[in-house]
C-alpha cells in the first residue's frame, strides 16, 4: 500500500537512504534531513496514508507509540529542555510531503526556533457558541 512518487515510501523500501532512528514492522523514525534542530526525526507508518482523516485508528495507534519510544531516547541521549511532537494536515498547515509523518522537534529553552503565539485576548461567548455549532452540526 505504498506510493511509488512518495519520497517516504521510498525510505521505508530503502530506494532512498536515510538515517535511522528506529524500526519495527509498522513504522519508522529517521532523521529529518533538513532539521529545525539536531535530532530533528520524522516518525511515519509504513503504510501510505495522506493525512490524519485517512489513516486507521490502529495504524495511528502504532505510531504514537513510536513517536513515543523516540522521544524518550531524544530527551534522555541528546541535552535537550524539551521537544515538540508536530503533526501537519495539507499545504495551508505546512504539510510538503503528502505521507502521514509526526515530527519530534528537540528544543532549549533559548533556541528561538519557533514558538507559538497564544492570543491574549479571550474569544467571546457568541463566537465560540457559532464555531460549536458549525462543527457539530455540519
């Protein structure tokens, strides 16, 4: 069930080198070849999904465990203050490579990498209740 134009598809058939992390017979953690910071690892399926909406709740299930497995050898082998776990669904939220893939980004605390921006100023009661029922009821 893979995709032969995927470039990680072609990792998980070894047609592409890569920098493994870690293995099993459902996903793999590697090396993010253009990393945000050193330990940058991309955790994938090795099935071909696109996104979140089309991978099954089994199959996600494997690899959260991985990403988890990951991350503890990350923040316990490299000096690290903490990491991100970054998911990202279709070009708009930064999605580049169409293959279901977690990031696990590690940080410190002054890296100045990235950070988001939380609003300051709280949402009103109307404009959460419109969204609920946009949501919901669609």
């Amino acid at each position: 069930m893979n995709n032969d134009d995927c470039i990680f598809c072609k990792i998980i058939e070894k047609e592409i080198p890569s920098k493994i992390l870690y293995e099993n017979n459902d996903t793999v953690a590697f090396l993010d070849v253009l990393p945000i910071s050193q330990g940058h690892t991309i955790v994938i399926p090795k099935k071909h999904y696109t996104n979140l909406e089309n991978i099954p709740i089994d199959d996600l299930y494997e690899v959260m465990a991985t990403v988890k497995i990951v991350s503890n050898l990350i923040y316990k082998n490299l000096n690290i203050d903490g990491y991100n776990i970054l998911q990202n669904n279709y070009r708009a939220a930064g999605q580049v490579i169409n293959h279901f893939h977690i990031h696990i980004i590690p940080r410190s605390r002054a890296d100045g990498k990235f950070r988001l921006l939380i609003p300051r100023e709280q949402a009103k009661e109307e404009e959460l209740n419109h969204t609920l029922k946009i949501i919901r009821d669609s």
